[in-house]
C-alpha cells in the first residue's frame, strides 16, 4: 500500500470522493449553528460534488458528497434549503463574513508584530 493510500489520499490524476467523515462533519456543523443554507458545487475534474453549507452570520465550511442527489438528500434530511451554486451563486453574508475575518486577521498580525 502507497503511503498517500494509507492517509486516505488519492494519487494524483484520481478523483476525490465523498467519505462518512465528509457527511458528519457536515451534519454536526449544521446542528450547531442557526439559518443554515446549502449550496451544491459541482464536481470538477479534481474534486467530486461539494456542498457548502452558510450560516445566517456568513460562517461557511465545505465537504465533499455523493453527487447533486446526495446532496439534495441531505439537505431534506437536515431540513434546510438547497440551492445550486451555479444557478443563484455564493449567498453575499458569506463574502461579507470572509472580508471580516480577513480584516480581523491582519489586525491580530499587526498586535503580534507590534508585541
């Protein structure tokens, strides 16, 4: 067995799929927080399908999933609403939030070097 094999990685040229992992992480995320949205990524010649989920503050975290179906399907399951990425595109709060934490971040590296 490959050493990327043994970490769960994929050699490169080979597609990455979706694991258990994937779907818990992204059902514990959206339990934790308020006004979650997903919103399905296609799969690219890297990665397969995606789902990013985007809380009501902008707090955004991504996984892989077993296709656009799946996706819906846990979606239904986690009672939330499901858009397509590529028809509505990325929700603003989430732009706003990663600008913010952008912003937050330079400022704590500016207090780190000033110290």
């Amino acid at each position: 067995m490959g050493l990327l094999r043994r970490f769960g990685r994929s050699r490169p040229g080979m597609l990455r799929r979706a694991r258990g992992a994937d779907e818990e992480h992204l059902r514990s995320w959206a339990a934790a927080r308020e006004g979650v949205e997903a919103f399905v990524e296609p799969r690219t010649t890297v990665t397969d399908t995606t789902m990013l989920l985007v809380a009501a503050d902008g707090e955004w975290t991504r996984r892989r999933v077993s296709g656009p179906d799946g996706a819906r399907k846990l979606a239904r399951s986690l009672r939330i609403p499901v858009y397509d990425v590529q028809l509505v595109g990325y929700p603003q709060r989430m732009r706003d939030h990663d600008a913010r934490q952008r912003v937050l971040r330079d400022r704590q590296r500016r207090r780190d070097l000033g110290a």
